[in-house]
C-alpha cells in the first residue's frame, strides 16, 4: 500500500498530496469496474428500477442496525438488502403483478420502514449523509473490501457470466439448456446488494443507482456484442469516476452526484451517436 | 432402413400419456409412436395440446403414463438428447449479444466476455454453413430477421447431434421462404442424421411437402397416417374446414 501511496505522489495533480484523496482515487480506480460489471447485467434484465430499490432499502438494514445499538451498521445493510433482494425475485417469478409493482411495493416499504425507524425523536439528520455519501472517507480498510469484493465478481463473472447471459436472453430457453435459473439470478442479486451496500457511504442512497445503470446504459447505445459491451462499459464507469472525483475536489460538490453527471452527459453522447449511425 | 449412423435410437413409443391442469385435461390418453429418420408433424387446432405434448416430452410439464425411447435392438434407451427449437425466442432486441456470443455461451464455460479465438470461431461459422448462414455469426441477435434466428436456434439444438429433435414451428416473423428454407434444412438433417424429428406445424402445404407421418392432435390423438390419408379424415376436416387439405395442398 506504501508503495502505491509514494506512486500516486510521483503523478503531477495537487490533490494527490492529501491521503484522503489517494484513497478516494485509489477507491474509484475499483470501484468502477465492479459498477461496471455489475451493470452490464442490470440493464440487460432491465433491473433498473430494482437496484433503485436496493438502494432505499439500505435506509432499513441502517435502522437495523441502529435498533440493535451497533456502531457500524454495513452487515445490517447486506443482510437486509440480500433479503430483500432474493424477495422481489422470487415474488417476481410468482408473475401475479407487474414486476415494476413489484419492486415499488418492496421500495416504498423497505424506505418508509427505515425513516420511520431512523426518525425517531427528530433524528434523521445524523443519518442524511448517507443520502449523498461522502467519498472522502474512505480508510485504507474500505479499500481492502472493495479490492475483495472486486475479486469476487470477477470470479462470478469468470464461473457464471454465460448462464446469467442466456437466462437474460430468455428464462425459459436457458432453463431448456439445463441452466439452473433460480441460482444464477440469485447469486446475481446477492452480488449487486452486497456491492450496492458496501459502497453506499460513499456514493450516497440517492445516486448509486446511476452509477450502476448509467454506464452500461450508455455503452449499450454503441456495442454489438459482449466483449465490446463490456470493454466500453468499464471505459464510460472510469471516465465517469475519475471526471467526476476531480471535478468534486475542484469545485467541492459531491462526488457521487458529480460523477453521476459525467456518466449522464457520456450516456447523450453515446445516445446521438447510435441514433445517427444506427448501429 | 438399418442406417443408424449418428443415433442409437430408433423408436419412441407414448403410452396412455395424459396431462392434467388444475381445472383441465389438456392431453387424454395419448398412445403414439415415431421413428428415427422420419418427420412427424403434429397438427390440431389451437389448445388442442401440441405444445402440451411438446413440453411433457421435454420433461417440462408432469405427465403420467409413459415415454419409451427404444434402441433399434428393441432394447430400452436412456439418457437420450434432445434437441429443441422453440416456437420463438422473445428477447430484448437492443442487448448487446452477438449471433457468436449466444451460441458460444451455451457451448462453453468460458465466459463470452472474454472473446474467443479464431478456431472456435472459425468452428461456429462451419456449423452455421450447414445451415447456409454463415454470413450472420457477427450480428447482433437482435437484428436477425424470423427466419435467420429460427436457423441459428437450429443450428444450436443439434450441437450435440441429437436423437430426437422437436421444433415449434413459428407462427409469426418467418416469411414463406424462410419456412421453406427451414423445412429443407430440417430434411437435410432427418437424412444426414437418420435423427427423428417431432414438429408441431400450422402450414398444411408445407407439412404434405416435408412430413413423412402427420398426427392430428384434440386431447388426444384423433387420426394418424400419411399426410394425405389423415387430409380425407372427417376428424381433420371438421378442424381445418373441408377444402383445407385439398386448396393448400395442391396449389
């Protein structure tokens, strides 16, 4: 880690002087691959809407964790968010409502459920920065996590990438090929929670929905296959973080917004782009 | 008829098979029997139970009776492979997926993502001049027209060769030469193969071209024989009308 540290001093940007903004740097550097990954395969499902939920839900796994008086309440986080993850897809399967029904049911639940728990006596605003995040407190131990957490998709990505792709083509002729569904789209949605809610501090409830959808959004508008799909995805997630974590240190605004506005802007130019070439 | 190059099978025997719903009987007591090295067209009216049928077979649906799958030696067959041609593959059509990418994923582990080297490449583009489509291996799968994604799912149900193959013939977005095409592909395949084939079918004209046995489907099996045969039937002119044999068939 020492190492790398004196690296990123040798690059010629000011901020690198400041430890935080190594770690900031360092962090973004991984987590925009992992959003990247992941999002490739959100969008393909169209799960737009259900990481959205996802990410309100963490509201709940906080006041969990508030509740039973821990002082770090990410496990909460997980284990409600995996919850409530494998419960909107089972409940989806069950095909009685339509899926966006679904999915706002368990939102406004799981988001309601948690400010009420969060709020009383008046108390949510020690809790609202988890609406925006703050990048800049990421310690060294966070780093580890997402550089874990990183290698773990890349391995569910390595294992499982081709089955989770026929069952988004469709469930029923990837189950006719012997695919177990069920897990696949588990184990898919177990991945995005637990990322989803790791990074949740930093990127903030109201913006780490982008994060994961508008990459993958804006690479799809000019990709023909997986590989460039995937190629690009990570080019647009990278731009994205880097753009937007020097645009926040230069202009103090909130990283998670600023790189949410990047990937935005990169999302119409890529949008004109195939509507002009009809790729 | 002892050519059984590609397949150890030769029979398949259905045995008082029936479905049940909640509330209906779908199939009654259906007794059937088809060969290796023929094609035999399932044919009825709509929620007649073809694609009941279908689908027990695949082992999608519960069934009682039974299913026999009989090698040439008269002798019991399992582990049998089927291949299976959906009526039609709904997908998004703006994924990023090429004609390449979906047929390597469901061939290997190694995921698609990562790309691919020029011999397997060069083996999806051989396979898929088989069926003389070659030419699509880089598209996008959402910009393939009917007929094209009908032969690339083709392509794939017979990679492993299988026993039997079943096809939902296409009700929409194939045009009349593209089913034409389908057919002589699926016929190049019955005699290359010598591999039974099971289809469920709705162009009468197309079926007294290509099948070699029809079976017209209400519940259960209402008449079997020759094409022509089961076309005089009165079961087969109450569903289709009484000229419908003879008006397609001809022309």
């Amino acid at each position: 880690m020492e190492l790398i540290y004196e690296l990123l001093e040798k690059i010629p940007f000011s901020f690198l002087q400041y430890d935080f903004m190594k770690n900031a740097l360092l962090a973004v550097l991984f987590l925009a691959p992992l959003f990247a990954l992941l999002g490739t395969m959100a969008v393909n499902n169209n799960m737009a809407f259900f990481s959205d939920a996802l990410g309100h839900s963490a509201l709940t796994g906080i006041g969990i964790g508030a509740v039973l008086g821990l002082r770090e309440p990410l496990l909460c986080m997980i284990a409600f968010g995996i919850f409530l993850s494998i419960a909107i897809t089972k409940v989806k399967c069950a095909d009685r409502l339509s899926s966006d029904s679904i999915i706002s049911v368990f939102s406004s639940t799981a988001m309601a459920l948690g400010i009420v728990i969060l709020s009383q006596q008046g108390g949510f605003a020690k809790y609202s920065y988890y609406l925006i995040g703050d990048i800049l407190t990421i310690t060294q131990k966070d780093l580890y996590l997402i550089i874990i957490t990183l290698i773990i998709c890349y391995i569910v990505w390595i294992l499982l990438y081709n089955d989770l792709l026929l069952v988004s083509i469709n469930r029923s002729f990837a189950v006719s090929r012997g695919i177990n569904a069920v897990f696949t789209e588990n184990v898919f949605v177990i991945l995005v929670a637990i990322t989803v809610m790791i990074s949740i501090k930093w990127l903030g409830i109201l913006t780490i929905n982008s994060l994961l959808i508008l990459p993958a959004a804006a690479a799809r508008n000019i990709s023909r296959n997986a590989k460039s799909y995937h190629i690009i995805t990570m080019f647009i997630a990278w731009i994205a973080c880097l753009g937007g974590l020097l645009f926040s240190y230069e202009w103090g605004t909130s990283a998670g917004a600023s790189i949410v506005l990047i990937a935005a802007v990169i999302f119409f130019i890529t949008f004109f782009i195939s509507a002009n070439s009809a790729i | 008829m002892n050519v059984h190059n590609s397949c150890g099978l030769c029979r398949v025997e259905i045995e008082n098979l029936s479905v049940k719903s909640r509330k209906d009987i779908l199939l009654d007591n259906v007794n059937l029997e088809f060969h290796c090295g023929q094609l035999t067209a399932l044919i009825g009216r709509n929620g007649a139970g073809k694609t009941t049928l279908l689908k027990a077979i695949l082992g999608e649906k519960k069934y009682t009776g039974k299913i026999h799958y009989e090698k040439h030696d008269g002798k019991e067959m399992k582990n049998i492979i089927i291949g299976y041609v959906p009526q039609q593959l709904l997908f998004d059509k703006s994924m990023p997926v090429s004609v390449a990418d979906f047929m390597m994923a469901t061939k290997t582990k190694k995921p698609v993502w990562l790309g691919y080297s020029k011999q397997q490449k060069q083996n999806l583009k051989n396979r898929l001049q088989e069926m003389d489509c070659e030419h699509i291996l880089d598209r996008k799968l959402g910009d393939l027209s009917g007929g094209e994604l009908q032969r690339v799912l083709l392509t794939m149900a017979i990679e492993p060769m299988p026993d039997l193959l079943i096809l939902d013939e296409p009700v929409s977005g194939v045009d009349a030469t593209g089913l034409d095409l389908f057919y002589k592909k699926v016929t190049y395949l019955r005699n290359t193969y010598h591999i039974a084939v099971l289809l469920v079918s709705h162009d009468l004209a197309l079926i007294r071209r290509y099948a070699d046995k029809v079976v017209l489907l209400d519940k259960t099996v209402a008449e079997q024989g020759d094409a022509e045969d089961v076309f005089q039937t009165k079961a087969f002119q109450q569903t289709f009308g009484y000229f419908a044999g003879e008006e397609k068939i001809w022309n």
